[in-house]
C-alpha cells in the first residue's frame, strides 16, 4: 500500500481538497481494504498520510474531511 500511494499519490477517488491539500480514497488492489489518505499535491516529495482503513465490507461513518484537512495543510 505504501508504496502505491508513494510512487501515485493521486491513485485514489478525490473527495474533497482545500488548497493543495486533498483527502482521496482508493481500494487497495489484491486486499479487501479501502483506504483514505490526504498529501499535498504542490510538494512533489511531501508524505502521503494514511488517516483510515476499513475492511471494504466493514460498516464505516462518513469522514469528516475537516478533521485531516486544516491540520495538514497548517504543517510546514
């Protein structure tokens, strides 16, 4: 999975953005886990942070974006 989302952090379905920094979801291939992750799209060397993983037939609430999002876009 780390290396997926290292090599193409923009795999994954975008939901939602705030400035550079976006929040995706992307179905692991060849494992039944679904994972959320947010990265900032003007760093080209900047870390891909995984903020969940959900067995993909695992009951699971709706993100709330804010929660990852205005803390890793304050971060320098």
């Amino acid at each position: 999975m780390t290396e997926l989302l290292d090599r193409y952090p923009a795999a994954g379905a975008l939901l939602e953005r705030q400035g550079a920094t976006v929040l995706r979801r992307v179905i692991l291939p060849s494992t039944p886990y679904v994972a959320w992750y947010v990265y900032d799209e003007e760093r080209a060397d900047g870390e891909v942070i995984l903020v969940r993983l959900f067995h993909a037939q695992q009951r699971r609430p709706a993100p709330d974006p804010s929660r990852w999002l205005s803390r890793t876009g304050d971060q320098d």
